[in-house]
C-alpha cells in the first residue's frame, strides 16, 4: 500500500543539526512533491516547505530559509529533509507528507519522527 | 501568509451529539480549505478537502462547508473514536498554513 516511513527519534545538542528521511513505497516517487509539517509537543502544525522529487526544487516557510536543506535520492524513494543550528525551540515531531503539488492538502502521511534538543 | 482562526480550541461534548467547529481565514482563500482529525501520537488524518469533497473512506457523518474567509466542519452525531483534536489547513498561497486546532474532548 501507498505508506511514507521516516527514520527513528532523534536526541540533539543545540548548535547541532538533524536529518530525518521519509521513505516511500507503493507509488512512483517522482510523480508528487514531498511536504514537510512539525508539531512541537501540544502544539498545532507547523508547515516548513516542500521538494519537487521530480526536479529537485524546493521552497521553504520564511522562517526556516537558510537552515534547512531538502534533499532526495530517487533510486531509493526517499526524501530527506536536515534542519541546522538547533534551537530549543526545533523539540518537535517531524512528519513528511504526500502531495500533488506545492499547494496541496495531505493524503498521506509518515509517522513522524520525535526530535529532541537539549544539551 | 495567510492567518487561519479557529474556534472554539476547545469543546466537550456526548456520544450523539452535532458538533460544530469553524475556521477563518485572514483573506479569501476561495474553497482552498482543508480538514484534518488528529488523535495523540499519530499523524493527522484527512477528513475533508476542498472545503466540502469528502475524503475516501471517511464517514459519512463528517461533512464541510463553507468558500471565501469562512468555513464549518460539521460531525453530525458524534462517536467515540470522533474524539480527538481537529485542524483545517489553506491551500491556496505558501506558506501552507493550518489553523491551531480544536479538541474534542467527552
């Protein structure tokens, strides 16, 4: 079935960075974008950008421009996505989701991946 | 970017009850509007899309309405798995922006 599994929790330093993959399966990779969402823990959802697995194009929410890097390796269906200089503030669950186009509502969704930042 | 409100962030209701939660957009967003039912440690499910297009598999019971600045989702008798947090989300213009959720509480 169409299922988007993402790398385990993560534990990090502040100053450190982050990557989380986003593995698909069940669809042709290429043919949607990969958004990326975070939700700090009771907090609501927080969309951060999206790939265009096809090309490779990204585009990011204002306030992550300059620390995160969205990246893919299409011979293995997966997307990354690597936030630097951690903040406290980045303690959040990291989840990739499935869509058309860059303006999109989400079908499908990864698990989330739990990132935790202290020293 | 485009603000979404919604209202109420909380409420507590009864197995059977019509429920009703409403999202505002800071500007038009035609019927760009979408729902999402979230319960804890799980990813958001979608509900609705484009304001009032039912998603595949989603009860019936679930329905949206709404264009323009102003939207409802609409649980017409509430069951007990329907108790959770619920966002909307625009599609219109990035940055995507959701609402900050109402939880639905017995």
């Amino acid at each position: 079935q169409v299922q988007l599994v993402q790398s385990g929790a993560e534990v990090k330093k502040p100053g450190a960075s982050v990557k989380v993959s986003c593995k698909a399966s069940g669809y042709s990779f290429t043919d949607y974008f990969v958004h990326w969402v975070r939700q700090a823990p009771g907090q609501g959802l927080e969309w951060m950008g999206w790939m265009n697995t096809n090309s490779g194009g990204t585009n990011f929410a204002q306030q992550f421009q300059g620390r995160v890097t969205l990246t893919r390796d299409t011979s293995i269906s997966t997307a990354y996505m690597e936030l630097s200089r951690l903040r406290s503030d980045d303690a959040a669950v990291y989840f990739c989701a499935r869509g058309d186009s860059p303006h999109d509502f989400f079908e499908i969704w990864g698990q989330g991946t739990m990132v935790t930042v202290s020293s | 970017d485009i603000q979404m409100t919604q209202s109420p962030s909380s409420l507590s209701a009864s197995v059977g009850d019509r429920v009703t939660i409403t999202c505002r957009a800071s500007q038009s967003i035609s019927h760009y509007l979408n729902w999402y039912q979230q319960k804890p440690g799980k990813a958001p499910k979608l509900l609705i899309y484009a304001a009032a297009s039912l998603q595949s598999g989603v009860p019936s019971r679930f329905s949206g309405s709404g264009s323009g600045t102003d939207f409802t989702l609409t649980i017409s008798s509430l069951q007990p798995e329907d108790f959770a947090t619920y966002f909307c989300q625009q599609n219109d213009a990035t940055p995507l922006t959701f609402g900050g959720g109402t939880k639905v509480e017995i």
